[in-house]
C-alpha cells in the first residue's frame, strides 16, 4: 500500500521536530533549501499584498507562515545536532549557522 504524500512529509516533519532526522537532511533539506525556499515564497507574498494595501493580510501571510517554519527547522536541526554521532564541531556549526539564518530570515 503506497503511503500518500501528505502523510510522509507530516512524518518528516515530526521526525524534524523531533530531531530524528539525520543532520544533514535537517540542515540541508529542511534549514536551507526549505528555510529559503519558504522565505522568500512568503515575502514576495508579503510585497504583492501590501501594493494591494492589504497591510494585515499582509502580515499574517508574511510572518505567520515563515517565523512558525523558521522555528520549528531551528529546533530540529538544534535537535538533531545533540544526536549527531561525527565530529562536534559540525554539530555546532549547523547550530549556529542555522540560528543565523533563521534569525535573518525572519526579521527581513
């Protein structure tokens, strides 16, 4: 039986939660590539409405769908570097690297 594509990505993304994931798919996949792709979907959103003059829409759309993502890809790969088994210093920079992003990703 061929589980449906919905209910892999919310397991990926309770596995993320979690931090079951292995860092590199964490980081990559859900900090990076994800955390951009998010991002930047959700800010031209954010510009489009407001040329419409929709300010509150505006910000619902831009803040509410990015800082709930940004949050929950920074606890995962903060998780899943406290299960990483390779060298601590790749741990730490995932850490910091993605606190960075996330941080900069959700105040511009």
């Amino acid at each position: 039986m061929r589980v449906p594509s919905q209910i892999r990505a919310m397991k990926q993304l309770q596995a993320l939660w979690q931090g079951s994931l292995d860092l590199g798919n964490a980081f990559w996949t859900w900090a990076i590539v994800g955390g951009l792709i998010v991002n930047l979907t959700t800010s031209i959103l954010f510009i489009g409405l407001m040329t419409f003059d929709l300010p509150w829409l505006a910000l619902l759309v831009g803040y509410g769908c990015s800082l709930p993502y940004n949050f929950v890809a920074l606890v995962g790969v903060w998780r899943s570097s406290a299960r990483y088994q390779g060298p601590s210093l790749h741990a730490e920079l995932a850490r910091g690297v993605t606190a960075i992003l996330m941080v900069a990703l959700s105040v511009t």
